[in-house]
C-alpha cells in the first residue's frame, strides 16, 4: 500500500512522520497507592476512598486522615494533574487528578510517573480513551497487570500538537459539559412545571373552571393488554411487525429500530385483536418501571403489544389524550405507585389497581389542552437538546479517532486548522472576556471590607444577566446561590497570569489582592462593554457595601426567577419564594420568609428584575 507523502509505516500502522511510537515503560513508571484494608476503611470519614464502579465520582469508603498523611508521606501518591486511570472493572477509565484529598485501591487505579517532558497529561488523558488494552491473541482484557501497561505504545505527537489536540477535544468536553447542564436545568424547571400545572396550584390566565377528581377508569374508555406471543409460536427476527415491550420506551421516548423484536404476519393475525391500537393511545408500563408511558401520535400499522404493557384509550369528551399522558406521570399517580413499606416504586401492578387511581383535572378541555400543550413544548425542547448532545458525543468520538492517530493533522490539514483555530480562539476570547469583567469588578470593590470570592460570584451572576452578556458562565444552585466553581477557579488564574490580582485566603475568606499590573484591563473592559456600562454601573454601586448574605439573597431570588420566567407559566412572588426556601438548598430556610419577601419587594423597585417591564 503506497504511504501518503508525510506519513511513515510504523508497528502500530501509518502515522505522521513527526510523531514517535513509545511504550509506557519509556515515558515513566506505573505507580499506585499502597493497599488499603477493609478494616481500615467505614462508611463515613475525612478521606475519600476510590475502588472503581464509582471512580471519579462518589467514593466506594472512607479511610482516616492520620492514615492518608502517613501513606502520602511514604508512598507512592498521584500529583495534580496525573492522570488516573482503571486497571480493573471499566479498563481503561480516566480521571485528571485535581490534588483533593483523596485515596485510591491499589492495582485497580493505577497512574504513570509521568514528568510530561515527552507527553503532556492532557494530552495523554485523551490518547487512553482509544488505547485498544486487549491481551497478545486479541483477547479481552478483564484486569491490566504493571507489565501488560507498561509494553502498550501510545502515539507521540510533537509537543505544540499534542497541546493542541487536548484544546480541541477538552473545548468539545466542556461543550458537552454545558449542554449536559442546560437539560438538567431544563428537565427540573420541567418538573417544577409539572407540578404546579397538573394539581391546579399554578393556573393559566383565563381558566377558572372547576377541577374535578376523577378515577383512570372514568376517562379511559378502553383497557387492554397484549399477548405473550412465545407460548404459541416464535418471535421472527426478520419479520416486519414490530413487538413493542417495556424495553421500547422510557420516559415519553419510544425506541423501534433493527434491535427491536419482531413478528411475521401469521403472528400478526393472531394478536391483532388484542393490540388493536390507534392513534392517541396511551401505553403504560405494569412490569418493571411501572407507570412509564408513551403517547402514540399516529396510527401504528404494525405495532403488536406484550403482555406487560397496558394500552389505555381516552375519553376525548373527558379528557386530552396529551394531557391524560401528563397525568399519568405526575406526582399524584406516582405517589399512588409507591411502595407504602419501603417507600419505592412498585415492581408491578394490575390492570384493575390503575383503573381506580384517582387525581385532580380540569373539567374544561380547553385548560387540559393548554396545559398540555406547555409541557409539550418544554419536552421539545428538551428532546432537541439530547439530540443535540447526542450528536456532539459522536462528533467528539470522531475527532478523537482522527486527531489522535494523526489521520487529521492541527497543524498541516489548512481546513481543520481554520475550524479548529476558530473555535479555540473563540473559546479562549470568552474566557479572557470574562476575566476582564471580573477585573474591573475586583479594581472597582478590593478595597471594600466585604468584597471576597462569594461577593464576586454573586455580582458576577447579577452584572452578566442584568447586562446580559455572555461571559461563558454556567451555573447552579449552591448554597449561597447561583455558582458556577469552573468559571470562578478559571477567572482566579487568568487574573494571576495577567499581574492584575491574586486571590489570597486571610481571616475567614479569601480577597482580591492588586498585582504589579492593576488597571491593565481597562482599555479592553472599554472596548468590549461600554455599551452596558450604565447598568454595570448601577449594580457595582447599588452592593458595593453589602455584606455577602444580602448578595446571596438577590443573587438567588433573581436566579429562581429568571427559572420561573423561562417556564412560560403563570406564578406568582410566593411561588418564587417557595422556588428558593424548598427547591434550592436546606441552608435558605435559615433565611425568614419575611426577609426574603422584602428583598424581592426591594428588587421590583429598584429594578433588580429578569423579566423586561
């Protein structure tokens, strides 16, 4: 096979002529913490301790802090920024170390001594993610013994590109970090939605019907089940019939593809009966995830139901199929599921305890249907945003293909460097955008008695939404309020590596300290936000001497609001009240109701506000 010009044979296949092949030994040594027993572990603790199903998140134990400090002291312990990666249960999983406290099972977690003057971590916390750890015959890999790491070659790239390939492929990671955010941000307004809509504490403008209870049996006019059709004949795997169970649909989504199970049409003949479906049929899940539904939108051709499956067919005089599929998965249906003993989903549940549940709904279809129709259009959302996040995943599991084995070079593909280029810079402009308006809140409030890192972040929020621009921050609900960690940590670095302030911890916080370089933002600072500095102006001098738990209670009743706002619903200042004392954090409710009723009655008049008036 002729090597294209640029590109050299090597034992691992055709790579750029620039990059080098080295097995792990050559990099640096496969190290691991010193064995820790069981008896040394217990459920609660100072220290964390990893094994590896939850590895990188929760920890499996926790060992004292006297034992960590003698292990770290003598052994061998990760620095920040190694790379750990599982040599047992998920081969091959990785995590950047950030310098935690935290301690780790031998043999399964295992890390490379690694002094980055060959390979930066960054880059090698990537290349792992393709690494094929198969034993010498092509078999699976069930543990990763030190030998087995340290004969496996990786692909070297020049030092710039490796930077380079790590920076493409973290922004996409971060991208995928924020969209992953957004559903969730989305899907609990959802649920908040879901439950003031669907028990009347929330009602549309224009409704005042009555809301009436009523039994599942009372608005569905027709109960059916399928057919277990293996006692009569087998499934046909090249059939043309679909045989929808309970592992075709979750969560509103149904799934019918090459995986499903299939039937001929001889079974289709002998269970069309029973699965005689029609378009605003509802099918309910009565095995497994219990109460699981799906609306079926149009009239299924070739659909045959199991046994495990409920289809139940609306009164359309009564009720709105949509809105009926909203009932069956709110709260009070749920609630009505539940396990009254442990507190759990049921495992099962018979056709005639569904036809008695029981729940509230409007008597006027109109306000069924406008319901409905809201959360419709927020599942819509949230569904383009999956597939959006879906189709990222798949783009980065392409790139990491190309540009780790050098089949797409950074530096050499003029097309990919522009993309690529863009995107970094773009990325990279954001960032130090936001730093600049970090600065200029620091120049303006250092000097101040109660300006530190929590003030900062609580201005930070109020000052980017109120002038709504996009300082690429992402947040969420913390404690104190509103909190993206990533966004302030990156703003502390930037404000160090331009000489403009440090960030240094005295008496019980930490402060904004001045560097040699203090003011330097200024030009910038101009020339990116003139535009929205009367209302920066407004919001630095309004907190300027605010203590940090007012800050907290603008910052977080502003936040709850914008939430409610964005849910196109109808609420009122308890609702957002109630968003922040019970849907927040434990630690709000040592705020007084009162208090917070007079901050949000302070922010209308001052203009503190999300909406637009």
């Amino acid at each position: 096979m002729k090597i294209k010009k640029g590109y050299k044979q090597t034992e691992i296949g055709i790579i750029p002529e620039d990059w080098e092949v080295k097995s792990i030994r050559e990099i640096g040594d496969v190290c691991m913490c010193k064995r820790i027993f069981k008896y040394q572990t217990s459920f609660t603790g100072e220290i964390p301790f990893y094994k590896i199903g939850t590895f990188g998140t929760e920890p499996d134990a926790f060992i004292p802090i006297e034992l960590y400090n003698d292990f770290i002291q003598r052994f061998s312990f990760p620095k920040k920024g190694d790379i750990l990666f599982s040599a047992a249960g998920t081969i091959g999983r990785t995590v950047i170390y950030d310098g935690k406290p935290a301690y780790f099972q031998d043999s399964n977690i295992v890390w490379i001594d690694n002094n980055e003057k060959i390979v930066k971590n960054s880059y090698l916390h990537y290349f792992y993610k393709i690494v094929k750890w198969t034993t010498s015959d092509g078999g699976t890999v069930s543990r990763l013994y030190n030998e087995h790491i340290k004969q496996t070659l990786l692909l070297i790239p020049p030092p710039s590109e490796q930077t380079a390939i790590a920076t493409v492929l973290s922004d996409i990671d971060e991208y995928i970090l924020s969209l992953e955010r957004l559903i969730a941000k989305k899907k609990a307004i959802k649920q908040g939605t879901m439950q003031n809509l669907l028990t009347g504490k929330i009602r549309l403008k224009g409704f005042k019907g009555e809301w009436v209870e009523k039994r599942i049996d009372e608005i569905v006019e027709r109960f059916a089940t399928g057919l277990n059709p293996r006692s009569n004949f087998m499934l046909n795997s090249g059939g043309t019939n679909y045989y929808v169970t309970i592992k075709n649909f979750f969560d509103g989504v149904l799934k019918l593809d090459e995986s499903c199970d299939k039937v001929d049409n001889i079974a289709l003949r002998l269970i069309n009966n029973r699965s005689d479906l029609k378009k605003n049929d509802i099918l309910f899940s009565s095995i497994g995830r219990v109460g699981d539904a799906y609306l079926i939108t149009e009239t299924p051709k070739n659909w045959n139901i199991n046994e495990s499956v409920f289809t139940l067919r609306p009164n359309t005089i009564l009720v709105n199929p949509l809105f009926l599929y909203y009932f069956l998965k709110s709260a009070a249906i749920k609630n009505s599921l539940t396990n009254n003993t442990t507190g759990s989903t049921l495992s099962s549940i018979k056709m005639n305890h569904l036809k008695v549940l029981t729940g509230y709904l409007p008597s006027e279809i109109a306000e069924q249907t406008a319901i409905a129709t809201i959360l419709s259009d927020m599942d819509t959302e949230i569904e383009a945003l999956q597939a959006k996040l879906s189709k990222t995943k798949l783009i980065k599991q392409g790139a990491m293909q190309q540009l780790l084995t050098g089949k797409i070079r950074l530096h050499t593909d003029n097309q990919t460097q522009s993309v690529e280029k863009k995107k970094t810079s773009t990325q990279a402009n954001i960032h130090f955008r936001r730093s600049v308006w970090a600065a200029e809140i620091a120049d303006r409030l250092c000097n101040e008695p109660t300006f530190g890192h929590v003030k900062m972040e609580k201005i930070l929020f109020l000052t980017e939404n109120m002038c709504e621009v996009d300082i690429g921050s992402h947040y969420h609900r913390d404690a104190a309020g509103p909190y993206d960690n990533r966004a302030i940590r990156s703003i502390d670095s930037q404000l160090k590596k331009q000489s403009w302030f440090e960030v240094v911890r005295k008496d019980m916080g930490y402060r904004y300290i001045p560097l040699s370089k203090r003011g330097g933002h200024k030009d910038r600072f101009n020339k990116y936000y003139s535009d929205v500095l009367p209302v920066f102006d407004k919001v630095i001098n309004t907190m300027r001497g605010w203590d940090t738990e007012r800050c907290e209670i603008v910052a977080t009743l502003y936040s709850a609001w914008k939430d409610l706002a964005n849910s196109k619903q109808q609420y009122t200042d308890d609702d957002i009240i109630n968003e922040v004392i019970n849907n927040w954090n434990e630690s709000k409710k040592r705020i007084s109701e009162e208090r917070w009723q007079k901050a949000l009655e302070w922010m209308r008049q001052k203009g503190f506000t999300p909406i637009k008036t």
